[in-house]
C-alpha cells in the first residue's frame, strides 16, 4: 500500500537524499512547481554528511531536512571495515533510514548525489509501502557502475578505448546503477577537453536529466495509481 498522495491532485511529495554539493538537489528546487514539474514538492532533503553543501540550498528554500549519521552505527559495531560487521551497520543503517523517510509519507525518494550504496534494509521497506526510488547515475546504463564513473569514462577516452559517456536516471535495485532506467542521455567526449570541463558539462546536463526523469517517475507512478496497480 502506498503511504503518500493518493490522487492527482495533491503533489507528489519527494525526498531527495544527497552527499554533497546538491547541485542536482538545486535543479529539482528551481523546477518544483514550474512546468518541467508541477505537481512536485519536495517534503524533505536527507544527507549521510553534515557538512554537504546541499542541505543549505535546502534550508534557504525552506525545506526541512535531516542528517542521518553513520558513525553511531559504525561504534556499536567495531571492526566496521571488516565484513561482515560492515554490512551489520550499514544495514541497521539504512533500516533506519527506512524509518526516517516513511515517517515523512513520501511518494518517490530521489537519490541526487547520494553516495552510499542502498541495502535491503532500506529498499524493502520502500517496496512494501509502494515508493519508488530513483537514482541519477553519471554513466550510461551497464557502464561505469560506482564511483568515479565520469573519470572513468575519461581515462578510457584517452586511450582510445570509447568516444562517449552519458547520463541515467533509474529505479533503484540493490545491485549498484543496474536498475531499470528511466532516461538516459549519451555525451560525446571532445577532443583536447579536460577532465574538469567534461565533469562540467556532465553535470550541466544533470540538471536536466533529473528533473525530466523525476517528471518521468511521477508520470509512471500515476498511471499506476489511476490503473489501480502498485508502483
Ligand atoms: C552527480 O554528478 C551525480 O551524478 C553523482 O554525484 C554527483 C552529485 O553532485 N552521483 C553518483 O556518482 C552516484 N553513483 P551534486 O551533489 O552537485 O548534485
């Protein structure tokens, strides 16, 4: 059963969880109630780090947010870094983080820039109570899976080995960015550009990506409600 909106006319409430800068966070803030998304309003921003720049862009745009921190778990189970005492915080971390974004109610759970990988613990609570979550990932499906995907990408680039990267947005499964994607956008690489630049443009066209594929997402989400099935 979903726990959010239930029809049309309520916006669709997201949760945007983030680790950093919260570029893409920002994006979805400008478009919130603009044509490329208007039925959307974004409940909550959550960050696994307190000092991400994300949750002041967050704070002067009024939205509530919360930071949901790791090193308690890591304290009640030493060894963190040792599996499987690893998976046993980060599970009761992420089960935790479960409890904290369906007390808000949302509809859909944006990850935009969020940096850890979801566990279980975390998804299958969402599953159950019907709220998808999204993810926005810097490479093309089934390339570049992780971290580092656009520097990655670049390394191959210079030697010769791909002409281009992308971009997907996706449901999130717990195999790290194999979800079914949403939306994808191919980039070429240029000639003599720089690391730097290329990560510039890769995120210039996140900032679109994220809002169409969470327009996509809602979009997807209605149909289901109006057809009576669970997202
Ligand atoms: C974005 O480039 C996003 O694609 C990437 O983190 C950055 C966040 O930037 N996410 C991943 O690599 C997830 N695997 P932001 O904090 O400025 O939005």
């Amino acid at each position: 059963m979903s726990t959010g909106s239930t029809d049309n006319a309520s916006p669709i409430r997201l949760t945007v969880l983030i680790s950093g800068s919260g570029s893409n966070l920002q994006a979805l803030i400008d478009q919130c109630g603009q044509p490329a998304l208007p039925d959307a309003s974004i409940i909550r921003v959550i960050s696994n780090r307190k000092d991400a720049f994300g949750l002041k862009r967050a704070e002067t745009a009024h939205i509530p947010t919360a930071y949901h921190n790791l090193v308690k778990y890591k304290k009640q189970y030493p060894d963190t870094n040792v599996p499987p005492t690893f998976e046993m915080a980060r599970s009761e971390y992420d089960k935790d983080l479960a409890a904290m974004v369906l007390a808000d109610k949302p509809d859909i759970v944006v990850c935009a820039g969020w940096m850890h990988i979801l566990m279980p613990t975390f998804l299958d609570p969402l599953s159950q109570a019907g709220v998808p979550v999204i993810n926005l990932h810097p490479a093309l499906p089934g390339r570049y899976n992780g971290a580092h995907a656009i520097e990655r990408a670049y390394n191959d680039f210079t030697q010769g080995k791909t002409d281009h990267t992308g971009i997907m947005i996706h449901y999130v499964i717990s195999e790290v960015d194999m979800g079914q994607p949403i939306t994808t956008r191919r980039i070429d690489m240029k000639k003599d550009e720089s690391l730097d630049q290329l990560e510039q443009r890769v995120h210039e066209n996140e900032w679109e990506l994220i809002v169409l594929g969470t327009k996509m997402a809602i979009d997807d989400l209605q149909a289901k409600r109006r057809s009576g099935g669970q997202p």
